[in-house]
C-alpha cells in the first residue's frame, strides 16, 4: 500500500515583530518514508519567497504532545491543552508555530493507520534488498 497523508493545518506563525497570524500549512506522511513527517510552508511566509519544507522524525511530534521534545533542529512541546508549539531552528534564526492539538492527533492517527509504530522496518524495503543482494528474492 503506498498510501500518501497529506493534511491541511493553520498554524500561526509567532513572530516578535509583528504578533501571530495565521498561514497555511500542510503535514505530510508517507509510508514509504515510514520514520518521517513533513510540513509545508508556502511562500509567502519565507525570508527569501521559496516554499519551506522541514523534515522530522514522526516520533518526536507524538512525543511533543505529550512533553518538550527535540534537540536539533526541530522541536516540539505542548502549549496548554489545545495547542501544540513547533519550533524551527534554522542559520537565519528560529521559527515557531502553534497548531491545534486536534488536528496533529488526527493526523498521527492517519500515519499510524498506514504504519503502525514498530512497523517501521517492514515499510523500508531493507529485508526485500537483503534477499536481492543473497538471492533470495
């Protein structure tokens, strides 16, 4: 099954400057990349007016539901009961978004129905390239 998850979420951007606003965003599973998630930004919200695509482990976000989690690059906590924060570090300086909740369960409902969490390993196609390379397939 190669099922792809896209979902469309508001986030809005926390900015220092000029207050939060919302803008587009849409989170993105597919199995076939089984570990990770993706989110879109459009354009219009980039420092340089290209579209901005961060990639993350899908265990971090269901772990920031619940606790502060990440190190790197991307981090993910709860903001109250309705909100979850993410937080993107990049060269040019940190982003962060709020998102509802709601909509980051449902979402990781959806990708733990296309792949359960510890089915990982069946989706990356590791055991049918070992059986290729011993002849076996």
């Amino acid at each position: 099954m190669n099922t792809v998850i896209d979902q469309a979420v508001q986030v809005r951007l926390i900015a220092t400057t000029f207050g939060p606003h919302a803008v587009p965003a849409v989170l993105h599973y597919q199995p076939a990349d089984p570990l990770a998630v993706r989110m879109f930004f459009p354009p219009e919200i980039s420092l340089d007016g290209s579209a901005v695509d961060w990639a993350f482990a899908r265990e971090l976000l269901d772990e920031g539901l619940r606790r502060p989690a990440g190190r790197g690059d991307v981090r993910v906590r709860p903001s109250g009961p309705d909100r979850t924060v993410m937080e993107f570090h990049a060269e040019e300086g940190v982003a962060l978004v709020q998102l509802k909740t709601a909509d980051v369960r449902l979402f990781l409902a959806r990708s733990y129905e296309a792949v359960p969490a510890g089915g990982e390993p069946a989706h990356l196609g590791m055991e049918r390239g070992l059986a290729e390379l011993f002849g076996a397939a």
